[in-house]
C-alpha cells in the first residue's frame, strides 16, 4: 500500500500546469456590479444637473431624504424624459411640484364601520 507522495504531480490534483486554482472565484464579480451602479448613479447625476434648475434640485433632494422611493420615480420619469428630449430648458421648481403632484397617487382613506 502506498501513500500520496506531496512531491509527486498527482498529489496536487485541484491545480492546473499552469499554477493557477480551477474554478477559483475571487468575488470580483459584485465589485463590478457596485462599480458600474456608481457609474450609472453619476451618470444620473449629471442628465438630472442637466435638466434642473437649482432649486428643483434642491427640492428633489430633500424629497430624497425623506421619501426615496417618491425620488426614485420622479428621477426616472425625468430621465426618460429627457432621453426622449421632450424637455424643453431646464425644469422650474414650479414644474417640479406638478410632476410630483401629478406621480403621487392620491391617498385612500378606507372607513371601517363596526356593527
């Protein structure tokens, strides 16, 4: 009976002539991933500099801080918007406001009468 010698090629079945693991998976896929949504953020950044004025930037960020999701649908619609180039100039506060107005679905307030 013989034992596996550690000098021998055999002994050493998980590497390739080459030195390097099979299949070795060093997690640098989720780095990519979080690297292009940084791209994609910036990138978001700038269309919306673009498209804002100041102050219709400021109001989108304090709705960021307190609503995110709201944020989120109002930067999309404009977004697309813009890609579309169905914006004219820039967008006012005042134009703001009725986008915001326009996305938020009117709330429902349900009464339920106990017998």
């Amino acid at each position: 009976m013989s034992f596996p010698n550690p000098d021998e090629p055999e002994y050493h079945g998980h590497s390739h002539n080459d030195g390097t693991e099979p299949h070795s998976h060093d997690g640098s896929e989720p780095h990519e991933h979080s690297h292009s949504e940084a791209e994609i953020s910036a990138q978001k950044e700038q269309i919306l500099k673009q498209i804002l004025t100041s102050e219709a930037r400021m109001r989108l960020n304090n709705i960021k801080m307190v609503k995110p999701e709201l944020s989120n649908l109002v930067e999309q619609y404009l977004i697309g918007m813009a890609t579309q180039r169905k914006i004219p100039g820039q967008i006012t506060d005042d134009q703001l406001k009725q986008i915001l107005l326009s996305i938020q679905q009117p709330k429902r307030d349900f009464k339920i009468n106990r017998i």
